[in-house]
C-alpha cells in the first residue's frame, strides 16, 4: 500500500460506534498522548527546516541554536506559552471536572433541549 492510499484511509470514518481497546480512562490518557506525538512531530520537523535553512544561508552558525539562552523576557514567554499550551492540551480533564462538580445541576445544553421539546 502507498503512503498516499494509507493516508486516504486513515481519514475514513469508521461504520458503527467506536471500539474501546482498553478501559475508557486508558483511551482518554492515549489520545492526549498521540496528540502530544503529533504536535511534536510537526514541531520537530519545522525547527529543522528552519536550522538547515538558517546555515545553509550563513545566518547561524553551527551550534548556535543550541547554545541559545533566552532572557528574562523570552523565558516568561515561553513559559506563559507553555502553561497555555497544556491547558489546551488537558482540556478534556477539566471539562470532566467541571463537569463532576456540577454533579445533579443541569448542563446549559440539558436546558436547551427541554426548552426546544414540543409540549
């Protein structure tokens, strides 16, 4: 099978409901985790082009990229980046918890839907 094909039917939506392979927790922890995979593979990949496209032009020179340390400014950004990065990333987590606190409360969706009910 060519990667092209692979790709074509990796999109594909699956007829019926979703399979659990593992307890639905353990789904939960995997899926963030392959998001995580993917993310820092794109990631990976960009900062290479960039580097190869950096010394090959004589911008850097070798090593500089790893030798780089950010000032204080740069350091609260990236740090800034990164709490705002994992909440995107453990959102799934929150909303489970605030949705546990709600506990017998009904969700703004739940009232919709009995406003929306004929009588």
């Amino acid at each position: 099978m060519s990667i092209q094909e692979a790709l074509k039917h990796a999109s594909s939506k699956p007829a019926g409901k979703r399979p659990y392979f593992m307890t639905p927790e353990v789904e939960r922890v995997l899926a963030i985790t392959m998001a995580l995979v993917q993310e820092l593979a794109v990631s990976r990949q960009r900062q290479d082009t960039l580097e190869r496209l950096l010394l090959a032009q004589g911008v850097i020179a070798p090593g500089a990229v790893d030798g780089f340390r950010p000032d204080a400014t740069a350091a609260a950004e990236r740090a800034l980046w990164t709490q705002e990065y994992l909440a995107r990333v453990l959102r799934i987590l929150q909303q489970e918890n605030e949705a546990a606190a709600l506990g017998d409360e009904l969700a703004s969706e739940d009232v919709a839907v009995e406003v929306a009910r004929p009588a």
